[in-house]
C-alpha cells in the first residue's frame, strides 16, 4: 500500500481546485489514514455527495487507503 504525506493530497486537490481552502492531516501518522477539510466556492449548489465526488475526482489514480473529508461553501 502506497504511502502519503498530507501536503501531496492537497496538492492534488488544489490542481483540480486551484481558489479552495484545504487542509489536509495524517490522522494515524502512518501516511494511509487522512481528514481532509475542503472549503471551495466550486460547492456552491453541489449536494454534498456531489462535492465529495468532486474531491474523490481530484484524488483519482491515488490510492489513498482512508479519507475523512469534510467539504463546505465559503
């Protein structure tokens, strides 16, 4: 199982949604277990499974083996 740091999974946000807010943390310290907080006005009308697709899409080809994530409009 590939490992991460937290600064390459807000990369990867941030290239898909380069005006969000992310905040990324290795909960567990072991670089497979992540929160993820997304503030982004490209939410703005977006259910929040559609906004959680959004991140998943901006992760894709990353295998990240646990994500929390908590998106939200500005």
């Amino acid at each position: 199982m590939p490992e991460f740091k937290p600064e390459e999974i807000k990369n990867a946000i941030l290239d898909a949604m380069p005006e969000a807010e992310v905040e990324v943390e290795d909960t567990a310290g072991d670089g497979n277990h992540f929160q993820a907080n997304v503030t982004a006005e490209e939410f703005i009308g977006k259910s929040l499974i559609e906004q959680h697709k959004m991140v998943y899409k901006a992760l894709e080809g990353m295998d990240v083996h646990a994500l929390g994530l908590k998106t939200c409009t500005p």
